[in-house]
C-alpha cells in the first residue's frame, strides 16, 4: 500500500465515505465534526480514533452503507484507495446524491510469497483483493492451509485449500470462526 502525495481536495460541508482504514489514515483530514460513513466497524473505530465524530457504520456491506446515508445536498465523497469493490458512488449517483471519488493509496500486491507457507496451519483474509493477489503467487501446494475469509466475496477467488466463512463480515466474527474451527 502506497499513500498518495498531498491532501485531497474535499468540501468543508461534504460527507465522507470510507471502504477501508486506510482511506481514513490517508485522507489528511483530522478531528472533523462532519458525518463520516465507514463500511464496517473497523473502520469506523479508525475513523473516531483520528478525531472523526459523527461515524456511522454499515457492518461490513458497502450495500448496508448505501442504505443508511441519509438524504442530504451536500457532496459525498467516496475516499478510497485506486482498487474499490461495489458501485457505491454510482449508485448513489442513481439516488440523486453529488456524489464523487478521490483516491488517497495505491494498492501494491505481492508477487512472491513473503513467507514459507508450509510453515503455516492457517490466515485470516479481509478482502477479495488479498484472495485474488494470493491466487497469483507463485504455485505451491496450500492443501494443508485453512483460510478464514471475512465474507463469501473474500473466499470466492480461493481453490486448493479448506476455506471458513465468518458468519457476518466483521472482525469478531471472523475470529469467532477460526475459534470454532479449532478442536
């Protein structure tokens, strides 16, 4: 992950939305009152940790997210990083929302296989991006490896290994699956 140089050029009066933490670390903005929309809790807790105030979060489903914004004129502003899942800003576009995007990272994936994965028993996964990066490292043998995916979207890219689902796209509940997994 590369942030992007500088601030982004963002309305005093405008909404935030944030997909990840670290849209929230890399927009440069701090302490701000304004309404804040994180997609999941996580990121909401990174949002109130830098100052943010008024944050609502949608569980972990940018679909969820679309529904609780409410109807406002002032510019939405989706911060994210130059990869995004969903079609947030259009669809709110379609609602009649001044929506818009600015990307404040880059995401960088890996090329080779930053451990020995025969090392390992199992790993946590967050996005469909980490599992799609993962499925282009170079072949090896993952028959012995259990991914615990945050939601079915995460899982959906993965083949050769035993694959968990959390029961609701949030961190305890991915903890939860991989405790339950565990005899």
């Amino acid at each position: 992950m590369t942030p992007l140089d500088g601030l982004i050029d963002v309305p005093n009066d405008a909404r935030l939305i944030f997909t990840s933490a670290h849209g929230v670390r890399h927009c440069g903005i701090r302490g701000d009152s304004r309404q804040v929309y994180c997609v999941g809790d996580a990121t909401a807790r990174v949002a109130k940790d830098v100052g943010f105030t008024s944050v609502v979060s949608g569980r972990g489903d940018w679909n969820t997210l679309i529904e609780v914004i409410e109807k406002t004129q002032n510019p939405i502003i989706h911060v994210s990083g130059s990869i995004v899942r969903g079609t947030i800003v259009e669809t709110l576009r379609e609602r009649g929302f001044k929506a818009s995007r600015r990307i404040v990272y880059r995401a960088n994936p890996i090329k080779k296989w930053p451990i020995d994965v025969n090392q390992i028993e199992a790993f946590a996964l967050y996005s469909p991006m980490a599992s799609e990066t993962l499925m282009k490292l170079p072949l090896r043998d993952l028959s012995h490896l259990t991914a615990y995916c945050l939601s079915e979207n995460v899982a959906a890219p993965l083949r050769g290994m035993a694959v968990k689902i959390a029961t609701a796209p949030n961190e305890r509940a991915l903890i939860a699956c991989s405790q339950t997994s565990v005899a």
